[in-house]
C-alpha cells in the first residue's frame, strides 16, 4: 500500500468518476457542472472539498489529481467559471474557493512541491484578493471576508515557503502583496521586509514599502498619493485599510484645524483622503461628530469622536480600474 506521505495521485480529471457517481446519486451537482439533460458532464465536474479527506489513513491514487491536473483544473477555474457574468458573483465564488480548497488539499496530500504548486497558489492568492473587494458590500451570511482573509493568508504563507525552492517572475508581486497584507501586523510587516532583501529593489516593492511607512506614521496624504500608482491587484490589498486612514485622517485635521473661525473646504478634504464621493464623507464626518455647513467642514477637537466599526464599501475609482481588465486575465497576473 502506498505510504500518505509518498502518495501520488493517478485521477488524470477534474474529479474522479467514482466522485461523479457518487454526487449524481445524491443530487450534490452543482448547476455548473450538469448538462442540459440535469446530468453530470465529467467535463465539467470538479472534485469538491472535503475536510475529512486529509485525515483519512488510505487514500486511494484514484481520488487524487496529479500536478498537471491540478493546474489544469484551476487554469478551468479561472477561464471558464469565473468570467460567468450572468451569474452573481457571490455564487461563483461558493463554487470556486470550494474546487480550491480541494486543489489545495490533494497538493498537501500528495506533498507536491513544482512550479505548478506556486503557478496554482499564485492564482489562488490573487482570487481571494479580489473577492475581497468585489463582494465586500455581501452580508456576512452570503460572505465571510474574515474567512476569506484567512485562505488568503495561509496560501501567502505556503507561497513563500515554495519560494524558497523554486524561481517565479511573479516573485516582486507577491512580496509586495505579502508587505501590504501584513503592515497592521508591524512585526510581521518588518520581518518580512528582509525575507527576500534581493528584490527590495524593484519599483512595486519600493512603492509598496513608501506606502506602508506612510500609513505606519500616520502620513495619509502620502498614503493617498502613492496608493493611486500601484497596481490595482496590490491596490486592493490596501482597499480594507481606507476607511481606518480616513478616520485617522479626520482626527489629525480636527486636531489641527480646530477653530470657531476656520472652515475647510469639503472638496479639498475629499481631495486629500481620495474620497470620489461627497456623501461618504459627509456620512464620516457625522459619524465623527464633525460639523459640516454647506460645503465647509467646522473642525473642533472637543467634539471628535473616534469609532472603529467599519463597514467595507467600493470605490468608485477602483471600480472604474477593474472594468478596465477580465478579472480571468487579472488573476493569471495577464495585466
């Protein structure tokens, strides 16, 4: 019998055919992967995630993909059901981080460690940063952005470790990735930062690390004026961080602007603090406790009040960034 730790997969489908069977039997087919007769197309059906599969002590080879397959069946993934625009994209997502999840385990299973493992999580990586921001305005019950940060982080941490062994183009895109998504972890953040010394270099990795210095010292103008130059897929890695800048932002001005006789203009603010729209940051201010006459803010720092409830909402700006790109070309890094 084959040893789990030398196992090595012999399915050459998306999903083995005893799977297939099974989930027929069951009504467990998802609508993406049956035909127009309701049936199972096993050329669209993809092994679906299963968390008691790694603890099993045998694993059959007929259950489990090998490399080429595996990067096959996420290659599928990105092609051909994400761009699926008359599908909402919060069911996409269901459908696609689950088949990960399961490309990711027969990776583990299988202890797999090529070129295709980091081709995979490079685009697993990618996946759940935009799905960060795409569905941030989701309910909790239809999406959970805590999860979600969590696949990502953990496919960060087994990226990097496959970096250690194996050369990847993408190598300076992920670092900075890796700087942004841990710059409120400021041990982590500057740990990092010597982890690939080599590649602090490139113009990404640089931009990357001023906008992190900038946010760590509390520098929101520089903060808004470097993050409008960044890549959108490392853009969006700082997208969750808006809403705590602004506020920051808004406490440093109410402080420094504080006077019965000064008022600001509210279209400068929104200027400084990259806010498109004058609503939103009439709503931040109120919730501040700022007062707002017409189009001037009146700052007073007796009557500042700091809240750290957030909730996520899409920019404009991004928005008009990622309409400009297929999101299947943008998690193959094609842009």
């Amino acid at each position: 019998m084959a040893d789990i730790e030398s196992i090595i997969g012999t399915c050459m489908q998306m999903c083995s055919k005893k799977e297939i069977e099974w989930r027929e039997r069951n009504n467990l087919l998802h609508s993406f992967e049956i035909n127009f007769g309701k049936k199972a197309d096993p050329t669209k059906v993809v092994k679906q995630f299963s968390r008691s599969a790694a603890g099993k002590k045998l694993i059959s080879p007929a259950e489990l993909r090998p490399s080429p397959i595996l990067l096959k069946t996420m290659n599928y993934l990105v092609n051909e059901i994400i761009p699926r625009n008359e599908i909402p994209w919060v069911v996409v997502y269901d459908f696609v981080n689950d088949r990960i999840q399961a490309i990711r385990q027969d990776i583990t299973v299988q202890r797999i460690e090529d070129h295709n493992a980091v081709e995979i999580l490079e685009k697993c990586i990618r996946f759940y940063i935009i799905a960060s921001y795409v569905l941030c305005e989701e309910p909790q019950n239809k999406f959970d952005q805590h999860l979600n940060s969590q696949q990502l982080s953990i496919c960060l941490e087994s990226l990097f470790t496959l970096y250690k062994k194996f050369k990847s183009d993408c190598l300076c895109e992920f670092l900075a990735i890796y700087l942004a998504e841990n710059v409120t972890y400021t041990e982590t953040y500057y740990r990092s930062i010597n982890m690939f010394p080599g590649y602090l270099s490139n113009p990404n990795v640089k931009l990357t690390i001023r906008l992190c210095m900038a946010y760590i010292n509390r520098n929101f103008v520089q903060f808004y004026k470097l993050v409008k130059r960044l890549p959108i897929i490392i853009l969006l890695c700082f997208f969750h961080l808006f809403s705590h800048v602004h506020i920051q932002a808004l406490e440093v001005l109410n402080a420094a602007y504080s006077s019965n006789l000064c008022q600001f203009p509210i279209q400068v603010l929104c200027s400084w603090l990259y806010v498109t729209e004058k609503d939103y940051m009439l709503q931040l201010c109120q919730k501040c406790d700022i007062k707002v006459d017409g189009a001037m803010v009146c700052f007073n720092k007796k009557r500042f009040k700091k809240f750290t409830t957030f909730c996520l909402k899409k920019d404009s700006l991004i928005d008009s960034k990622l309409r400009e790109v297929e999101l299947s070309k943008l998690i193959c890094g094609q842009t």
